[in-house]
C-alpha cells in the first residue's frame, strides 16, 4: 500500500510539472506573437531585423496592411526600368515600419513609407460659376501603396559584389547617414529609367523609434529660391544598384546629379549632408538648363 502511495505522488508530480512546462510554454509563445496582434488584421509581415540598442531588445519589422501579392507571366526574364524596385514577384500594398520592444512584446511606433507623389485634374469649380480649374498638387491616394519585392534578383536591393553577390534583403542595414551606427536602410520606388528614387528609414536610437528621415533642401530653380521637405530623392543618392554609380560621400557631403527626360534639358544637382542634431539630412538642389 506505501508503494502504491509513492507511485501516485511521483505520477501527480509529473504531471503538475508537465503541466508548468506547458505553461511556460504556451505563455511564451503568446508573448511571441503578441506584438503581432496589434498588427492590422490582414497584415503581412515581409523582413524583421534586430538593431542593436541601449533601450533594449529592439527589432524592426517590415509590414504591408492590404497586401496584394503578383507574379508577373514574365517572371525570370530580364527586369525593365519600372520593375527594378519591385521585381517580377511582389507584394503591393500600403507600407509599415514597425519597432518592436522584444522583451515587452509590444510595438513601440509606426511609420508610413509612401510616395509623394501628386496628380493635377480638372474639377468644377461652383465659385467660377462650375468651370472647368485645374488642380495641381493634388495628393494621389493611389500613391499611398507601395510594392515590396519577394525575390529581389536583379532588383535595386540584390547585393552585387563580394561573397553575397546574387543575395539581399530590402531591410539591408547599413550606416547610411555616417553616425558609424549601421540602423538604416533604402527603400526604392521606380516607374522609369529616369524615375528612381530613394528613401532612408531605420531606427534612431536618439528617440528609440522607427523613423523615415526627412530631407530638407534649399531649391534654386534657375534662380527662383524655394524650400521643400521630402522623403525621396533620386537613388543615386544611396548608391545601393549595379546600374547607379558609385558616389561615395566627401567629407560627409554627397554631391550628384539626376537628369529627366524633358523637353528643355535641365541638369539636377544636389549637395547633401546628414544633420545629426535634426536627424535629417539637409542640402541644396540646383536646376539648370544644359546644352
């Protein structure tokens, strides 16, 4: 009868041991996900990638709510000057950039990565007696979306050089702004061989957020002075693409020039620094007409 005894405590504590390991478990696995279901319900994650920090475990997380996946019937042929940001298999929808604090499990903020792109159309006007006026820099919402590639060979983001030549990722993480801290990463929009262009996102470990950076730029349009704040430049800026040349920074400046397609030539020329007290980068955009 005492054995018999024995036999059931021991059994008894095996399974309450078992049952705490399950728990453990399970409580560990919600806590991994957890950040996740504060994600939009149809939400597609694409790239994580874990950025070293002061603050903590941080990690960020590359998002598209309302995802639309494609793969082109041409998928393995040669990219065209449109496909090279998004490749022939991708996904289309609006982009997210995420931090999350891993040991909480939580996400700390989110930031948009869209165009900016505008349309002019004509609309009646009621104040002119419903004529016809034109509108011009008219945010796109269609523009909002952006394409992210699933097989980035022959894309903006395939690394080309090295041991890696032929891989890549679009959250490649490098030290883009000169901080000597590799949190940042280009992300590529394309529509043409001359409509390409750039945006810096990453993690600023200043504020312990996800951040688009900003570019601040004096522009003198043959001789007419303006100031625009953008999130997008001409992708020779980052240098990321076999087909760019290279342009290193001299002495933390960036100097390059971007040419379009337009019926009176005119060159682009851009001088741009990183400011470390604003977190953004700041320059000059100088337009001129060329032979």
């Amino acid at each position: 009868m005492r054995t018999l005894v024995m036999v059931v405590i021991m059994a008894t504590g095996m399974v309450a041991a078992s049952v705490t390991v399950a728990a453990a478990e399970t409580a560990a696995s919600a806590k991994a996900i957890s950040w996740q279901r504060e994600l939009p319900k149809r939400a597609r994650v694409i790239e994580t990638v874990k950025v070293p920090s002061k603050h903590g475990q941080r990690c960020l997380v590359l998002w598209v709510a309302d995802p639309k996946e494609y793969r082109e019937e041409s998928y393995g042929d040669p990219l065209t000057c449109p496909e090279m940001a998004k490749g022939k298999h991708y996904i289309d929808g609006l982009v997210r950039l995420s931090l999350v604090d891993e040991r909480r499990s939580r996400i700390i903020n989110t930031v948009p990565i869209e165009n900016e792109r505008y349309i002019a159309y004509l609309f009646d006007n009621p104040a002119d007696g419903n004529k016809k006026t034109l509108a011009i820099d008219v945010p796109d919402p269609e523009n909002r979306k952006q394409s992210i590639p699933l097989d980035v060979t022959q894309t903006l983001y395939e690394v080309s050089r090295g041991k890696d030549k032929g891989k890549g990722r679009v959250m490649r993480m490098r030290d883009i702004n000169g901080d000597g801290l590799p949190n940042e990463f280009a992300f590529y929009t394309s529509e043409s061989c001359s409509d390409i262009y750039a945006a810096v996102a990453g993690y600023s470990e200043r504020t312990d957020k996800a951040i688009l950076y900003n570019f601040h730029l004096q522009v003198n349009d043959e001789g007419k002075i303006s100031t625009e704040d953008i999130h997008w430049v001409p992708a020779a800026f980052d240098n990321a693409s076999q087909w760019l040349e290279h342009i290193p920074p001299d002495k933390g400046v960036w100097r390059f020039t971007w040419r379009y397609p337009e019926e009176v030539p005119r060159e682009y020329r851009y001088e741009i620094r990183y400011d470390a007290a604003r977190e953004a980068f700041v320059g000059t955009e100088t337009i001129v007409r060329v032979p």
